[in-house]
C-alpha cells in the first residue's frame, strides 16, 4: 500500500488503464461482473441482438475490421451510434456510401429488422491496436444504441482466409 | 443508340459500381442502391462465368511496374499465356483488400491442381507513398501460404501505376489510392479477361467456377 500511496494518481490510472485493455478486453477475459447486460456476450438476450460477429485477423498488423449482423426484435427502428473496441485505441463505423467507405453517424436497425456489416458493406474499423491481433483471441466491444442503450460484444478473431462466421436470426 | 456508344455507357455503369470500398473519406454521404445493383451483376450475368461477364472482353493490359525483389515486372509479357488475377488495393485498407485477397487464395485452393500451378495472382498497390516493398511482401505472405505461385506483389510511382489502371480499364483510384477499383480482373490462357469479380460473400466459390474455364487444361 505504501509503494502505492507514492505513486502519482494518474500513473497508477493510466497502468490500471492498460492492464485493462492488454488483459481484459483484448483477451475477452473483462470480468463478467462487471457489465449489467454480459450473462450472454455471444448473443445477449434483450431487444436487440448481435450474430455472427468475428474479427478477420490483419494482414497487416495496422487495423482490423469487426463484422457483425445486428437484429432489432422490437417494432421500433433503433441506431447503433458508437462503438468502442477492447482491441484498439480507435474505433469507428464505416459503411459502404456512394461506392467508398465512410465514416458513419449510426446504422439504422429497422423495426423488426436487421443490419448487416459485411466485407464491401461496412465494418467497425479498429485502429491504434494495443497488440497483435490472433486467431483463437477474442475481442470485446461495447456497442451503443440510440435506444437500446448499450451491450457487450464478444467477438473471435479468425485467421486471415478462414471463412466468416454465419448470423443466425433470433 | 449506336452500338459502340452502348458500349461506352455499360462501361461507365460498371466502372461506377466498382469502385471500391476500401477508401475511407471521413465524410458521411448520402446513402446509395450501388451496393445492391452491384450484388445483383456480380451473379450470373452470363450463364458461362459465375463472376461479372466483362463485354467486349480486355485484352491483357502492357504495363512495366517493379515487384518486391525491386525487379522491373513485364505485365503483359510476363504473365502472358497463364490464367492471372489482377487486384489493385493496398495494403491498409482493412476491408474489402484482405477480404477480396483472402477470397482469391480460398477460390485457387478449390481448383485442380493442374489449374492451380498455371495461375499468377498480381496485387498492384495504390498506395505509392506508404506500400512499400517490405510492406507488400510481408502481407502478401499472409495469403499465398501453400499455394505454388506465390502472389506478385507490384509497385511503382504514381504515374505508373495510374498508367496501369488505365491499360486495365478499372477506375483511377483516389484518396491516395484508398478509394480504389475492387474489381478482380481474370486473363485466361488467350490474354483477355472475359470475367472479373467483385467482392460479395460468393467470391471464392465464383473464382473457384470461372478460373478453370479460362485455364489450359488437358
């Protein structure tokens, strides 16, 4: 506790910080406890549920693309606004628009509908990642919607020609 | 409409749609049907090839890029006569590249072996400022893994590889080469590409149907 109490407030959070991302949330090992909605991170009970989500393993060891199909089983259209990634510093929606990919504001799920981010028509790309990025690892993302509030995602990280995970419908 | 002006229009149809997806702008933009038209052409326009039937069809273009041993590579006379897949991308896209890549590697695995020794698979960066050789070479290991051909991968200066965009008719990339064409141009044995392919989630199987059909087989 001494050794503690000497070390600068900040430090300690920063350390606390990357302890986090390297062990918790890159490995997919965060506490289970420690979210409200993470009983089922695979495909969480609720309002609205995610399938077939994977991270194709980057071949160039610079960012990676999250992939993942979202189902809204309420009768109200919902966004999904942000999302944050455990495996990286930066993470952004990006969706297909006018033939490139750009940066989006949210991705509308319809009522009683789906979304899908798919090679060619969106991804969540990760940038600044905290470390390599191998199959077998799982990455963590907390997804959130404009309605549903937020959810945990655990998604695997496949090798870079290993076919792509199938969504299944709720 | 005359014949040749027909022509002219379905081009400039297909060079829109396939401009890729890669590129990232920072901007939001009005949303668009070009991803579900292109889903539609990329299957079975032409009863013969599962990929996009390219009509007329390109001949194998000539153009002189340098490859990651920082040899001058002959396109057109050093691929000539072999069944070639050519893909201009880079190596930081982080989508619809190592998807498309990945897809080509899964596609020959799926071949005869006979099909699978005669087929060249070039990469052309777009990116001249950051893919460099080392860059290339290293990703391009992440793909070819067991295949008899390892995959080429290209560079050269902006004017070249413009110069190389334009003799394969695909859309000049932009955004420093990551708003790029994400066409998969294939040459067959004869030295024109009948078939390209675009990304879906069918593209293996679809270069896995068409490649031997452009292939020498005995």
């Amino acid at each position: 506790m001494d050794a503690v109490k000497r070390l600068p407030l900040p430090l300690v959070a920063a350390v606390l910080l990357i302890v986090a991302g390297l062990a918790g949330l890159v490995r997919g090992a965060i506490p289970q406890a420690a979210g409200t909605d993470a009983a089922a991170p695979a495909v969480p009970r609720g309002p609205i549920v995610v399938s077939g989500a994977y991270v194709r393993e980057p071949a160039n060891g610079i960012n990676a693309a999250a992939y993942f199909t979202i189902y809204n089983t309420t009768g109200v259209a919902d966004v999904l606004t942000t999302v944050q990634s455990g495996a990286g510093a930066q993470a952004s929606l990006h969706v297909e628009s006018s033939g490139a990919m750009r940066n989006s504001a949210g991705l509308s799920i319809p009522a009683q509908g789906s979304a899908a981010l798919s090679p060619g028509k969106g991804h969540v790309m990760i940038e600044k990642l905290y470390g390599p990025l191998k199959p077998g690892q799982s990455v963590n993302f907390q997804l959130t919607f404009a309605k549903a509030g937020q959810l945990l995602l655990t998604a695997p990280v496949i090798a870079v020609t290993a076919p792509a995970p199938i969504a299944v419908a709720p | 409409m005359s014949r040749p002006r027909a022509a002219a229009a379905v081009l400039a149809v297909l060079a829109v749609l396939s401009v890729a997806g890669c590129g990232s702008d920072g901007s939001t933009g009005p949303s668009s049907t070009a991803t579900e038209v292109r889903g539609e052409l990329n299957d079975h326009t032409d009863s013969t090839y599962q990929g996009l039937a390219l009509t007329p069809p390109r001949p194998r273009p000539q153009f002189t890029l340098t490859d990651t041993a920082g040899r001058e590579f002959r396109f057109g006379a050093e691929t000539a006569g072999k069944p070639t897949l050519l893909f201009f991308g880079y190596t930081t896209c982080p989508d619809v590249c190592p998807t498309t890549l990945a897809d080509i590697a899964n596609g020959l695995r799926q071949v005869p072996e006979e099909v699978r020794k005669q087929t060249q698979v070039v990469f052309v960066t777009t990116d001249v400022k950051r893919d460099t050789a080392a860059v290339i070479k290293s990703y391009l290991a992440k793909f070819d893994p067991g295949l008899p051909n390892r995959f080429i991968g290209l560079r050269g200066t902006q004017s070249e590889i413009d110069a190389a965009q334009v003799a394969a008719h695909v859309t000049l990339a932009e955004d420093e080469g990551r708003t790029h064409s994400s066409q998969v141009l294939l040459y067959g044995t004869d030295d024109y590409a009948r078939v390209a392919f675009l990304q879906s989630n069918n593209e293996a199987a679809q270069v896995a149907h068409d490649l031997p059909l452009v292939a020498d087989i005995k």
